[in-house]
C-alpha cells in the first residue's frame, strides 16, 4: 500500500465525519450559477462549524472562511478554495529544516508523557534504515527503566543498534556516549529518545537543555533536529502544552501520532497554523511500517476526496 492510501486509510475516522457534511456545503455553493455572487450566511456558518468540529481550530478556521467570504472577488470553486488555504497555512509552516551535511546527524525526540514518543523513536529507525540509512537509537529517558526496555524491543524489531545505560545515569552523559558511538560505528542519523516532560517541570526541562549543550560538544551543529511528538487524538489541549513547550525546547519539526484513532484529523491543520511548525511524520497505526512521512498535498487531497 502506498503511502497515499495509508494516509487516507488513517484519515478515515475524520473523513466519515466531515467528508459527507462538506460535499453538502460545496454542492450548494458550487452549483450557484453566478458564483460571482456573495456565499449566504448559512453556508459560511455551516462550513465554520464543520471546520472547528474536525479540530482544525478557532484561528486558523477564522482564515479560511475569510477566504471563502472574498470569494465573490474571484469566482473560485469553493471546494478547491478550501484545499487552496489549508495547503497555503501548511506552506507558512515550512518545510523543516534543510539538509546540513553533519555526520553523524543527531535527532532529539522530546514530548509530553503518554504522546507515543519512545514508539515513535522505533517506527522511525525502521523507516529511515528502509531508506537505505544505518540509524542508532539513545534510551536517554533513564529515569523509567520500562521506556528502555520498550526502546530495546523496538530496535530489535527494526534491527538497529541502540545505545542505553543504566536506570539513573545522567541522560545527557548517555547522549554523548551514542553520538560518538554512532561515529565509530559508522551509524546515521542518532536517534534520541529522551524522557516525557510538561513544559512546566522546570528541572526537566533545564535537563534537556543540558542534552542539547552536551550534543553539541560532542557533534558540530548538534542536535541537528528536534521533533516533538504530539498526541493527535488530545486536539486542542495537546496544542496547548505544545506552544509553550516549543517555546524552550527548539522543536524544528512535528511527528502527529495515532492520526488513525481520532475523528479530529483535521488537528494537523491547527499545528501548523499555530505552532507554525512543519508535520514531518504522521503516525497510522501500531504496525511498525506506520509512520509514514507527512505530505500537506496528499493530506489535504485524502482529507477532501470526493470519492472514497
């Protein structure tokens, strides 16, 4: 299955909410024989309404039906009006950060407890190994001796070296042990999985602020990247705890996990118009082969396909 239609298998959920309520709205707008004409009131409220429903959120909701309100200057199609704005707030978001040549490159995984982070961290070393790369995992999240030993069962799985320590030792010590590790064995990218944390443990979140200054000692530029994993199925409060967590921890992109078990996909598009951050993965399903790397295109024409 390719990875469009294991988009749009994950979306399903969603697209049973929305997908037969949002062909009503469009039918109706779209059949207007002047479409030069003013959308009604009932029209725009409907879609506001289907919009904040899905998850996509007050203030990037608030764009698109602007948008639609302008549409009498144009004459747009409706349904691709809509497809046009959300690809255009995923386009404000970015497409992460650019390739910099540093070998190895260092990725820390960090989130909230609960998000999915350490699976995450095993779903990516398989994908990334079946891209023809040679990942190597760091259990840097010592404090729960389960997450290592989750994290072991994961990388045999994907079969990939991992790097893990003692119950206790200081993270960020097992940190710089993985990278020049990963050097000597010629491993890349180095792929850590640090503990779950609130933004507002101020201890932890100052210990990840020692991970990132030891990762640097240890690699030009480290960490090269910096993924927070966010809980698709939370919504909006998970979006809450992300903003300020963002704020201190130098995030540069997302991984959406357990997109498939939420009705509220359209989560993705209140990310990017809030956090201003790109989605790189997205998760599917528990499978190890399910995280697949995100497309705004395909998501929006997986979102809004008119069969399916």
């Amino acid at each position: 299955m390719g990875f469009f239609d294991r988009l749009v298998q994950g979306l399903t959920r969603t697209k049973q909410q929305i997908v037969e309520r949002f062909d009503e709205i469009v039918q109706k707008a779209d059949s207007e024989p002047d479409r030069t004409r003013p959308i009604d009131v009932d029209t725009v409220e409907a879609l506001e309404e289907l919009l904040i429903s899905a998850d996509v959120g007050i203030a990037a909701t608030e764009q698109i039906v602007t948008a639609v309100r302008d549409r009498a200057r144009r004459g747009e199609s409706l349904r691709e009006l809509v497809k046009a704005q959300i690809r255009a707030i995923f386009d404000e978001a970015g497409n992460g950060p650019p390739p910099n040549g540093h070998t190895p490159h260092v990725t820390l995984i960090v989130g909230v407890n609960g998000t999915g982070k350490t699976t995450t961290v095993g779903k990516l070393a398989s994908y990334l190994k079946s891209s023809g790369k040679q990942p190597l995992v760091c259990a840097a999240d010592t404090f729960r001796a389960a997450a290592v030993e989750q994290l072991e069962i994961w990388a045999k799985r994907a079969d990939v070296d991992i790097i893990r320590a003692k119950e206790g030792s200081d993270p960020a010590a097992v940190v710089f042990d993985a990278i020049q590790s990963g050097r000597v064995r010629g491993r890349d990218p180095i792929l850590v999985d640090t503990a779950g944390r609130l933004h507002t443990r101020t201890n932890l979140m100052n210990e990840l602020d020692k991970i990132r200054r030891v990762a640097a000692r240890a690699a030009e530029g480290a960490p090269h990247e910096v993924l927070l994993v966010l809980d698709a199925t939370v919504g909006q409060n998970g979006l809450a705890q992300a903003r300020e967590f963002t704020s201190v921890a130098g995030v540069t992109g997302i991984v959406l996990t357990k997109l498939d078990g939420t009705a509220k996909g359209g989560i993705a598009v209140a990310i990017a118009h809030d956090l201003k951050l790109p989605i790189q993965y997205v998760g599917v399903g528990e499978g190890i082969d399910d995280l697949i790397p995100f497309s705004p295109k395909e998501y929006v024409d997986a979102l809004f396909q008119e069969k399916w």
